[in-house]
C-alpha cells in the first residue's frame, strides 16, 4: 500500500523509488522488488529480508537500496517505515546541494526544521545508510547530494507523508525563489508551530 501511494502522489517514475516497512518483533524488511513497476506490485511480490539482508521470504531480488534501508534501521530502532524516492522538485534540492530553509508553516509543523542535505554517497552498499544517520537528525527526511530523498517514520504511513510533504513543500519553495528570497521563520516560532501540529492537529 506504501509503495503504490509514490506514483499515486507523483513522486516516482517508471521503476525508482522504493518503501519498506520494519516489524519490531522480529527485525524484517518488507521492501519493494528490484526493477519491478508499481502497477505490478502484489503482496507476493514483496521481499521479507532479515536484518543483515538474508531473504527470509520473496523469489525476487530486493531492491537495490535495501543495503541503506537495513543500515538505517538496525541503527535507528525508533523506525519502522522508510521511503526513497527522486520525486522533482525536492531531488533539484537534492542536485545542488541545497537544504530546504523553514521557510514556510508547513515545513515547521511537518519537519519541525529545515530539511537537510547530506553528502555525496555511493549506492550498493551501506554508505548512504550511514550518511543518513550522520546527517539526518531531528528530521524525518533528508536531501542527499545528486540522489534524491529519503524519509522515515514510526510507521510506513508516516514515512510516505513525509515524502509527500518534501516534495509538496519543495515545489513550493521552488515557486517563491522564483519570486525573489522568501524569509526564515524565527527558530522559536518554528519550535512552536512543530509542538502544536505534534501534540493538536488530527483526531485523538
């Protein structure tokens, strides 16, 4: 459901992109098939792999960012869902380098911050992994240089809303850059606005 919910929203094309879901029982993945289109997608399809990345259930080859999906969560114990995408208007960030300021409500209430960049890393095996735990912090979703976006949440829902609200806040952004520098919320307003959406909005 998670990963069919990135071409719905836009945020993929063709084969890219990939989420996965982490069970806290007993440590497995559930990620996306390698090289396999989203309309394909069935839950047969999907790849169960242990926590170093043994297939434990799937006749088909995982993706090939699996490496950087486990390396995150056996550092990270407090994510359970994760989410790559090369979504537009957030991977031109991406591209140059760029972290995306607070310069909009939105961007406090979601990410509590600005959306960091993190460096250059290799695919295939456990660099960008590491990268994103360096450089992530507080953040549920980081810009990594010439690559594109990743997110992490609680859960794989809240790891695709925090892709959706990249790229939303992204394209935005884009559009007021275009008009001319927009201004920085103030850090204590920013704190403000992230513990109001956190602890008020929604349903309890």
């Amino acid at each position: 459901e998670g990963n069919l919910m990135l071409p719905a929203a836009g945020l993929v094309t063709w084969t890219s992109g990939n989420v996965s879901g982490r069970d806290p029982a007993t440590g497995y993945v559930v990620i996306k098939p390698s090289g396999v289109r989203y309309e394909a997608l069935t839950p047969d399809k999907m790849v169960v792999l242990d926590p170093n990345g043994a297939i434990v259930e799937g006749d088909l080859r995982p993706s090939v960012d699996a490496p950087t999906h486990l390396y995150v969560y056996r550092q990270r114990p407090d994510v359970r869902g994760m989410v790559h995408t090369h979504a537009t208007y957030a991977t031109a960030f991406a591209a140059v380098g760029k972290p995306i300021p607070v310069y909009l409500t939105a961007i406090a209430d979601e990410f509590g911050g600005p959306i960091p960049v993190g460096a250059y890393a290799q695919i295939g095996e456990e660099q960008i992994g590491a990268e994103i735990v360096r450089a992530i912090g507080a953040s549920c979703a980081i810009l990594m240089k010439s690559h594109g976006v990743f997110t992490i949440g609680a859960s794989v829902m809240a790891a695709v809303k925090a892709a959706v609200m990249t790229e939303d806040v992204a394209r935005t952004v884009f559009y007021a850059l275009q008009l001319g520098q927009p201004d920085e919320i103030p850090p204590e307003e920013v704190a403000r606005g992230y513990q109001r959406y956190v602890n008020q909005y929604g349903q309890r």
